[in-house]
C-alpha cells in the first residue's frame, strides 16, 4: 500500500502555523510513511518555520484584506485567482489524500482548490471566534477540528469535531 500524502495550509501568524506544525508532526508519528507537504503565503512568517520544522513548503502570493482602501485591496482579487491557480497546480502534483487548514488567508485559495478537486478538506479552528477563512471553508469542509464548545453557531453541527488545539511536543517537554 501507498503512503498517505498530507498538504497543511495555514499562517501568516504563529497561531495558524504552529498547530499546523503540531499536526504534521502527529501526523508522521501515526504514519510514518506518510508524505507532507505546506503551502503558505510567500514572504510571510511559515517560509521560515516550517523549513526549520523539517518539512517542504510552497508559496502563494497571497495576503489579507487591510481594513480600509488600499492598493494592497485593490490586488486582492488578482492574488487570489492567481493562488488558486497555483493551489490547483500544486494539488495535482503532489496528489495529496487530504488537505488540511490551520486557518489564515494562505489557507483559503487551497482548500477551496482541494474542495472543487473533491479532496476530502480538514478545517482546525483553535480559536472560540472563528476566522472568516475557516468559516467561508467550513461548508466545503469534511471535517471541523474545534478546540472549543458552541461552535455550531459559525460551523454545520454536523462535521464539528472537538479535538482540543494540537500542541507542539517541545513544548510538552
């Protein structure tokens, strides 16, 4: 039998990256064989600590919506067809099994690839207010992986999961 292949998404903050990283690394302690891959925003915070973590990662040119009118907005759209572009690309590459997001905006144009591309999509919310990336992913999603009760009121009641928030191992230790 095949390995399982993994692609994690999710950063632009520790708070999506880290848990990200804690799955990977759960991930390959229950299949070791398995393949991994993250796609993040390029330039952002994940091009640095998901390398130094010990896994292979793609960037998208994507970023957030700034809260006023700015130049950066204007782009947004542009960087978002572009990313699911490249998303699509990456996905029949690496031919994952499953696609799981951490949240963040870099999440967003893959798991939405992955969900067209009918790709069972994870969605984990650390948080007890969700973010707009995983509530707009959340209807696609085969599974939401929550850290907290009473989330039905942002997330189908039927696909919540409560799991807890992945903890890196070095932390425990």
């Amino acid at each position: 039998m095949s390995s399982f292949k993994f692609i994690l998404s999710g950063g632009g903050t520790g708070g999506h990256i880290y848990p990200a990283i804690a799955i990977a690394n759960e991930l390959k302690a229950q299949f070791p064989d398995c393949e991994i891959l993250f796609v993040g925003a390029k330039d952002k915070m994940e091009m640095q600590k998901v390398p130094q973590a010990g896994y292979p990662i793609k960037g998208l040119w994507i970023a957030g919506l700034q809260r006023k009118l700015t130049l950066q907005n204007l782009m947004f759209p542009v960087k978002v067809i572009d990313s699911l572009i490249k998303s699509r690309r990456i996905i029949k590459a690496f031919k994952p099994d499953v696609v799981i997001g951490t949240g963040g905006f870099a999440s967003g144009p893959l798991l939405r690839a992955a969900a067209v591309m009918n790709i069972p999509i994870v969605v984990q919310e650390q948080n007890s207010f969700p973010g707009i990336t995983n509530k707009i992913l959340s209807k696609r999603a085969s599974v939401i992986c929550v850290a907290y009760d009473n989330l039905e009121r942002f997330f189908p009641k039927n696909k919540i999961k409560l799991t807890g928030n992945p903890v890196r191992e070095d932390l425990l230790s």
